[in-house]
C-alpha cells in the first residue's frame, strides 16, 4: 500500500477519503485544524489542495478508548519473561517489587506499551501508576515524562495507584496526596479488605484526598462475594456523601458476576444512583459483570487491557477490538447490536467517563479516528481485521498496525 | 522474507534450518519421506544437496490439532453476515437451515476454513458435519471431497452429527448409519435430553450405530445442571457396557464448569474410568470444565475452534493458538508450565485423541511443523505471534500466515 503524506496543505486542510461509516456509507472525511470539518458523500469537493489520505473503503471508527492499563508494568520491548510469581495477589505484589531494579526505566517499557496500542487504533488511555513506599512517585513522574512526551498521540489519563494497599504500606497516603497535587488525574485505590483489612481506614484516607484534591476515585475492587459487595455499597454511600456523584469507577467489581440476582439488583441500583462506573477487562477466570444489566440501569461499563505481557499477565497486546471481542464472547454477544455494545465499551463509554471532550465521529468532533478492514462495527469486533490509518488531532500515528507518531509520518 | 523454494532435493531430504526448539535449543531438522529423519545442532552436515528452508530462528512445534470444528457451516470468504439467529439453540438450528438455500457450497466454504486453519499452524482438524433429514448427506459428502482434495495438506476426521436431533428429526438415525458406512469417521450426538428430550432414546441409537461400526463417538453436551451431569454419567456408563473405553468424547460438557464440587468429582471419575475426553472451545459465555482437574485424572482435554464466522458465532479466527489462549485465559493460567498445558490442550491432547500416528517433534515423527516468532511454547499461547512456516509432511504448506499448499509452493 502505498501511503500520501499526511502533514497538512497549507491552509491545514486533510481529507480521509473513502472510508466506509459505520452506517455502510462511503465517505471522504474531510479535516482541519485537527478537527472534523466535514463528512460528505465522496469524492468530496474539498481537495482544492487539501492534504489526501486513501483510506481504501475500510471502515472507520473513532479512536479506542483504553480505560485501565498498568502502563509502569509493562515489558514490552523485552525478551520474553515466564510469569515468576506465585498464585496469590500478594505473590505478584511482592515479586514485581523485587523485579523492578532489574529492568529498563519505566519510561522505555511505558512508551513501547504506548506505541503498541496507538498502532492499533487507541487515542485515549487511563493508566493505574504505581505508587507505593519504595519506588516512591517515581513511577508516576515517568508517566508524567511519557504523557507529555506522547501528548499529540495520545490523550493519557494518570491514576495514582496504590498498589500495594494504603495502611499496609504506610507513607502511602502521603505520596497519592502529593501525585495528585503533582497533575496525576485520578485518584486510585485497591481491595480495601483484602490487603488492607480496613474497609473504612482505606476509604477514609482515598475519600479524604480526593475531596482535598476535586479528583474522581477509580478504584480496583477484586474482592469476591459479600467482601466485595459491601466494599461497592461503601463507596456509594461515600460517592453521594461526598459530592462525588459520576466521578467514581469500580474496576474490575468480579463481585457483581457472581452475586445473586438480588443483591446485584440492590448493588447495582446503588451503583446507578451514585453515577459510579464500571471498567473491566473482560474477567479472564473471574466472574463477569453482567453488562447489559448495568447498563441498562445508566451505569457506564467501559473496557481496558489492564496487564499487557506485565509480572501480572503473559496475556495482552493492547489491542482495544480484541478486548472487546473479549466481552462480548464472555458475554455471549452474537448480533451486530450486542457487538456494537462491546464496540461502545472499547470506545464511547471510555471516552464519557475519561471525560473526552469532542469525541467522536461527527463533524466538529477531533479528528481521533482509526480505519479497520471490516463491513461493520461488529465485524470489526468480532474479527479484529487488520487496521489501515490511526488519525489524532488529524495526523497519522499509525499506519497498517506500525506506529509512525514520532516521526509525524 | 525472501523463500527458498521448499520442494526436495533428488534424495527427498529438506532440512528446516535455524529453528528454536520448545527446549530452547537452536537446531536444525532434518525430513526425508515426510518423516523427520533427525534434529540436530545447527548447522547440520546434512545439507549436501539437502533442500534448505530458513527458520530465522524461531519457534518450531508439533503442527496444531483443531479437536472440534464446523467446517460445513463457515461463511469463510463470504461477505460479513451480521448474526442472523435469535437467541436460543433451536433458533440458530432453524437459522441455519433456512439460509442453506442462499450459501456457495459447502466444499468452497469449507475449503476457504481449512486453508485458514492451516496458515496459522494446523495440520489436524476433527470436524462435526451436520446430518438432518433436509440436507441429508449432502454436507456430509461435501467435507468427504473436502478431505480428498487436502488429502496432503491437513489429517481431517468427519463426525457425523444430528445437529437437528435424531429422535426430533425422524430419519437421521439411517443417515448417521449411512455416513458410517461412507467413511464417516466418528458418530456424533446432541444433548439428548434438551434436544431429543429422552435420553436413553438417543443414547441407545447411538451407541447401537457405533457398535455396527466399531466407531467413537463426539457427542454435543450443552446441557447445563443436573441434565448435563445426568448425561455424561449415561455416557460413562454405556461407554463401559459396550467397550468403547477410550473412544469417547464429551464436546463442550460446560455442566462440569458449574458442578459442586461432589457432583464433579464423582463425574470426573466416571469419566476418567471409562476414558471420556473432553473437547472445549473455551466456554465463551458459559462455564468452563475445569481442565486441570480434569487432566490431573488422566482425563484427556483438547480444544478445538468450534464454530468459526458461520451462522452459530461471529467470533473464531481458525487460530488454535488463539484457542489456546482463550482456554488459559479463562483457567487463569499465567506460567509457562500452565501455557504449555493450554498449549497440549491444542495439539498433543488433540493428537491422542485423534490418534494421529507419529505426531510430535521427535525424530521418526511425521514432519507436520510449525514456526512461530516466540521464544518459548508460554510465549507462543500467550502471545499468538506471527506464524513462519507451516509444513505438512515436511511439505511447506503455508508460509508467513499465507496458505500455499495447493501450490505446493
């Protein structure tokens, strides 16, 4: 395939032409100044000088939304590692921690991990940092390094996270308050029973900076059965107390894959009224959350890769339509409407709780868009097609699944 | 990657050249006759007019075994066909047969998937061909053209199956009859009760046609709860009655996903008495058996890609790497001991069950190989990288995802 330069004419003009909208049209999409100026039958009569970008009558949809990474985890780029640590969360904890001097910075990996998942669509991360009393904020300054050394690529969205619990690891409350006053987005949490056998210690402390800070909590509640249930009626009854109503996630919340049908209604409705959200990456050997079910109640359920070939998974590949397909085959998704749900999971959910302003395909939204060799939204789910042209802002990132960000293509 | 031609030299010796065994080890294969005639440190002293086929050093494994497949449903090569059917088994089975009418031939369709399966690494595939009272034996005659034709390229085993029932689709028990008599290689069944609603009814037609025919069996068992649990004992029970012991397979059985403990492990045990394996595809919206339980038993699992873009599932890619990865994904396998087994589940499990003759990476084997751009088998299902070269006999049949072996390349 041969590829025309994407950098603009001079009066900033671009046009993606032919692609195929995800109503079957075909159409060029005409853009400038990083926006979407226009979405016309094609060929448009735009291109008096216009920069042009074939997008081969692939389909085109707005950029993936990944909404929970582990971006400081990850060893891409490294020769394979075999999973060295044991069956238990605790295990992971402590052998990723006596890993890390091993390693290359987290900025390497991050950035590897970055490229990897634009090249195949994704405009937009929410990435877990780890903060804990050893490595301190270091991993969260990388993070700060990758977000703005990526920031015309990618729109990241920084959690502090305290992966190895808040009153286990004491000095951590500290450190989250001061990544957060240090520009993190989010404030994060973890199992407030399991690791820090202190349901409201915990809550206390994240609820506490969080108001200090105006910041949204996104929290990861692994935590099964009534443990888990109770740890998400706590943070509804803090998210309304506190005025946080719509700034709260659950991640991964497997508690509510196995509750039973009464008690996930009361959770879920809770949930709801709370305006808390739900980011899963598909529940692997855990329970899934029934999705539909939450949705159907205004809870937003959106998806992320969470460990992508980390110390806490081989699995993973950054891939936003392949974690989709994930959902949906748990899911038991089969129509094009249900995989259109999962689409939505991977892509408009993520970019409403991310708080992504002009997302979307629609003329004066930003121009962060992608192409996949797919008929319609479900193929594309179902099937991962090859992707043709990732767009953000309106210029090439990526182009046949090989990043290009950095040389502005 | 430039390709040196692959057909061999006067002597019918090749040589596979620079490739990382599951050990580690950089060797080179030697393949004379469709056998491999030798493994040794890299650079042999055999390639005196040996054909050479470069393995640029990646991964090389035992060709991949494709335990359950459809290969007469499949939409390969057509169009995308959002999912037509409602949401019940019966509804797809209606689905399906009203669309017959519109499709290509079942041969074309059905040799698109094989040329699929084979480009990702399979060189074995056990497929269920549907029998009912309106198709007759007609996709059943088509898979037997389907297996002539890649007769070289890829071992297929046809199961005669009563997708539409046997006592619910009066008629079928003569047409299983008749496809035994043809050459079918394994009988076929489907949830007796859900679907023919009497048990004894179908098991008794059933394991009468088998002993006419000294076959197997592969039987369908959706059935959730006590159903599922109830029909795998009856399975047991007249496996052992009728000296099939060894020769039978549970396909799906999800019921073992979701049983106490007890009802298992008294379930597992019959099983693993009468030596019932198991085929799964990973469980996607249901209960996945638990396979290490299972295995620990001597029981045999294997996977198999099941419904792959047909009228039953969107989802499915032909990738048994893939199924391997799904199947650990869901077990929550994370070490490379616990891939491999994922890995087994794909390929040795499935030989054995098969009974492929001379499978696997020894000397004396079959030549059926492939490469994949890993360090180790844990990479390989994690991962699903790229393939290198795939080899059928020590005939190269696919390279670089490409089927090529009609060609002979």
């Amino acid at each position: 395939m041969t590829a025309s330069s994407s950098s603009s004419s001079p009066d900033g003009t671009s046009v993606l032409a032919n692609v195929r909208l995800p109503d079957g049209d075909i159409a060029d999409i005409i853009m400038r100044d990083g926006l979407i100026a226009d979405i016309t039958a094609m060929p448009s009569d735009n291109d008096n000088g216009a920069t042009r970008i074939e997008g081969y009558g692939m389909l085109v949809l707005p950029g993936l939304v990944d909404g929970h990474m582990h971006l400081d985890k990850a060893l891409s780029g490294l020769p394979w590692m075999p999973h060295p640590a044991g069956p238990t969360r605790l295990s992971r904890i402590e052998t990723e921690k006596a890993l890390r001097a091993s390693l290359p910075p987290v900025t390497e990996r991050a950035s590897n991990l970055v490229r990897q998942c634009v090249s195949h669509g994704t405009t937009a991360i929410r990435s877990h940092v780890d903060i804990d009393p050893d490595n301190k904020l270091s991993h969260f300054h990388a993070l700060v390094e990758v977000r703005e050394a990526f920031a015309d690529i990618v729109d990241l969205q920084i959690v502090a996270f305290p992966q190895s619990g808040v009153l286990r690891a004491p000095g951590t409350s500290d450190l989250l308050d001061a990544a957060l006053g240090e520009g993190a987005d989010v404030l994060g949490g973890l199992d407030p029973i399991a690791i820090d056998n202190d349901l409201d210690g915990q809550l206390d402390i994240l609820f506490a900076i969080a108001e200090r800070h105006d910041t949204g909590i996104d929290i990861h509640l692994h935590d099964a059965g009534a443990d888990g249930l109770k740890e998400i009626n706590a943070l509804c009854e803090r998210t309304a107390a506190c005025d946080l109503t719509g700034r709260v996630t659950v991640s991964h919340g497997f508690c509510l894959g196995a509750a039973s049908p009464d008690a996930f209604a009361r959770t879920a409705d809770a949930m709801a009224e709370a305006g808390i959200s739900l980011a899963t990456h598909g529940g692997a050997s855990s329970p899934l959350p029934p999705v539909m079910a939450l949705r159907e109640r205004g809870i937003e359920v959106f998806t992320g890769n969470d460990n992508v070939r980390d110390t806490w998974s081989p699995f993973g590949n950054g891939d936003m339509l392949e974690r989709a397909m994930l959902l949906a085959w748990r899911s038991g998704y089969r129509t094009d409407d249900d995989l259109q749900v999962a689409l939505d999971c991977s892509s408009g959910a993520g970019a409403r709780i991310l708080g992504l302003e002009g997302y979307g395909l629609a003329v004066g939204n930003r121009a962060d868009l992608f192409t996949v060799d797919a008929e319609t939204p479900g193929e594309a789910v179902a099937q991962r097609p090859r992707r043709g042209i990732v767009l953000k802002g309106g210029r090439v990132v990526a182009r046949e699944g090989e990043f290009s960000g950095e040389s502005g293509d």
